[in-house]
C-alpha cells in the first residue's frame, strides 16, 4: 500500500485539507479546482445602434470605452484611494438614475510563485521542472488548469486502484503546486475563474454584498507584471451587459504617461463650446485627469472649465471631495441646490491657477455642428441662465 500513499495524500489534500513538514495545505474550496466557461454575450441589436454614442480612451493604464453623447447614459467619476495611490474609474447610470456599471482601475501585482514555500516542490526530483515553466505560460495555466484527476475509472476497487497507478507522481505534484498558487493570489470570497483566449486575460468573479450585482477582476501580464481592472455589473439586465461587452472586447493595457493629458486636452479644445461645458467636455477632462492624478495645475484648470455649467454639479461632487483631501481645497459651503459654486481659494491657489491660463480664447458654438433643434435648445437654455456666449470666457489653456 506504500506505493499508493502518495495518490491517497493527494485526495486528502484536495478534500480534506493536509499537514505535515513537507507540504501543509487547507482543504480547497471547489471553486479553486477548475475554471468556469468563459461568457461574454452579444450586444443586442437595439443597444447596438447606439455604437457611435461610444468612443475608445486611454484612461489611466488602459485604453476603455466611455459613453460619449449618450442618449441614456452619463458617466460620474469614481476615485479609490488605497495604500496611498489614487485609482480612477467611475459608475454609469441611465436616465432613470439606475446604475447599471461601475469600474475602476486596479493595482499591479507581481507574477510570483515561490517553489520552496512547501518543502515537497522544493525536492530536486520536481523543483527543476517547475523552474522552468515561464512567467507567462503559469499565469495561462493558473487560470485555465482543470486539477481534477483524469481517466479515473470507479467501477470498482481494482480498476480504481490501477487507474491511479498510472498517473505520475510528477503529475500530482503539479496539481497541487497549480493549487497552491492559487491560494495564494486567488481572493478569498472568489465565486470562480475564467479565461478570454483572445485576449488572454484572467478573470475573476467575486461576491457582492447587494445580491442585484456581481463583480469581476480582470487580470492582465504585462511582462512580470500583472495589472488588474474591477467592474461591478447589474445582474439579468440588457443594458449592463452590453456595456460589460464592450469594456471586454476594449479593454487593454496602455501604459499612462503625463503627457498624454496634453494630447486629450488639445481634443477638448477642438469641441464646440457647447460641448466643452457638457458631458463631452467632462470625459475628456476627467480622462486627462486620470493621467496626472497629482496635478494641482491641471485639477484647478479642470474644476475652473467644469463649473462654468449648473449641471455639472453631480460630476464636480466627487472631484470637489478628492480635491479636498488631495489638495486641501475649501469647498465654498454657500451652495445653491442645483448650482454647483467654485471653491474658495486662497491666494496660493489663485497664483496657481493664474500661472496655469495663459490666454483666454473667445470661443463660440460651431452651428455648423448643430441641427435646427439643437441650435434653438441651445440659445434657449442660453437665455435662461442670463448670460449671453458673448461674455464667456473661454476654456484654459494649460502648459
């Protein structure tokens, strides 16, 4: 019975969990044996037409889609901070104020498995092969490894027993060192793993504490590095998970660097000016900001254009708050109800800012972009705020 001891510690190990001085082990959760089948749904036809209401950016380490000119959606900034770095991403309601998606950009994380944490991978006779797996082809196998033994034939004990014979030792170490890797990066509330082929991703789902959502990390290897993107999607709606499509078939790492805020800033300076103080102008901002998370310069230059619009109080809410902190800016308390008011600064503040506008542009509305309907709502609304395009400043501009 020796000679099968190796094959009843692994099952143990596998069911029940083991300890001992060359491999200790908890017992393993089913949802860490074998990944689930990879789901990504079509769009449906209806949602589909809105396609041209998207546009691809490079936000922060990635290039995703944003809703731009929706006719249903609008996007309001999230910002995460955690163990001192800022991360960027922000929550997508509809018409109706229901959210349907929220995402957020999420740490990088080492591609490590350390072979001598159990003394049994670390035994000559297994250790040399598993150096030898590459970086890349482990993070495959971590989220594509099915563990369960093959070809076990159960009808009866002897047939058992030969069915086990002929899988290697080697093999069982495999499984279990694929296991233990996975608890350790693995999160511990997973409800399963995936992967996309095409784009060789890892993916994650994980528990939410409202029952209407689930979440899901993706986890993409950029050298020997992996860099991870949350998404939490409405469950059993059409909408939510056409947008979960779109962020998918996107989504990619693009790595940020400061000066792509200058790129994106010239874009907004090309929008008309009635959509540089709409949803428009703030998704270009808010995606340059993204990139400079430490900019006072650039905050202030973005929080200046944005407050040129009562309705865009709900988007300045959230940055007013990371400003705040970041920064140490007092948000004026003197706020009308739907009027989203400028901080008071101080004169600091004041000669940051003034250092930041180097010329004011006259800008006007480019007609020649507007239908007839567009033009009249526009003028109207124009009027009612008492100001007339004549007396605006225009957007800054910054170094």
């Amino acid at each position: 019975m020796l000679i099968f001891s190796p094959y009843f510690i692994y099952l143990k190990t596998i069911n029940q969990g083991f300890s001992s001085s060359f491999l200790s082990m908890e017992a393993s959760k089913t949802v860490m044996i074998k990944p689930i089948e990879f789901k990504i749904k079509k769009i449906n036809k209806f949602l589909a037409q809105n396609e041209r209401r998207w546009r691809s950016f490079h936000f922060a380490d990635y290039k995703i889609p944003l809703p731009l000119q929706h006719p249903t959606l609008s996007l309001i900034p999230v910002i995460q901070k955690k163990k001192g770095r800022s991360y960027f991403g922000g929550d997508i309601y509809d018409n109706k104020n229901s959210r349907k998606f929220s995402f957020v950009s999420g740490e990088k994380l080492a591609l490590e498995y350390v072979i001598d944490k159990q003394e049994l991978f670390g035994l000559p006779i297994f250790k040399q092969d598993l150096e030898a797996i590459p970086g890349d082809k482990f993070f495959k196998i971590m989220f594509t490894y099915d563990i369960r033994l093959k070809k076990i034939d159960k009808k009866n004990k002897i047939s058992y027993m030969r069915s086990l014979w002929n899988i290697p030792y080697a093999d069982l170490v495999f499984n279990l060192f694929v296991l233990n890797a996975r608890n350790d990066f693995f999160p511990e509330d997973m409800i399963g793993f995936t992967f996309y082929p095409e784009k060789e991703m890892g993916i994650i789902e994980t528990s939410d504490e409202n029952p209407n959502f689930y979440n899901e990390t993706v986890y993409i290897l950029e050298g020997e590095d992996i860099y991870t993107f949350k998404y939490r999607v409405r469950k059993g709606d059409l909408l939510a998970d056409s947008i979960r499509t779109r962020f998918l078939k996107i989504l990619n790492f693009k790595k940020s660097y400061e000066d792509k805020r200058i790129e994106i800033y010239n874009d907004f300076r090309l929008l008309s000016y009635k959509d540089k103080i709409s949803t428009v102008g703030f998704t270009y901002l808010y995606v340059g900001f993204s990139h400079v998370p430490n900019d006072q310069i650039y905050y202030s230059a973005m929080i200046r254009d944005l407050e040129k619009r009562a309705g865009n109080a709900k988007f300045l809410t959230p940055l007013y708050q990371y400003g705040m902190k970041k920064f140490n800016f007092k948000e004026n308390k003197k706020k009308k109800k739907e009027v989203a008011k400028p901080k008071e600064f101080n004169e600091e503040d004041k000669q940051i800012i003034k250092e930041a506008i180097k010329q004011v542009e006259e800008t006007e509305v480019d007609e020649s972009r507007l239908s007839k309907e567009e033009k009249i709502n526009f003028y109207l609304e124009d009027a009612k705020t008492g100001e007339g395009l004549e007396s605006e400043e225009g957007v800054m501009e910054m170094d």
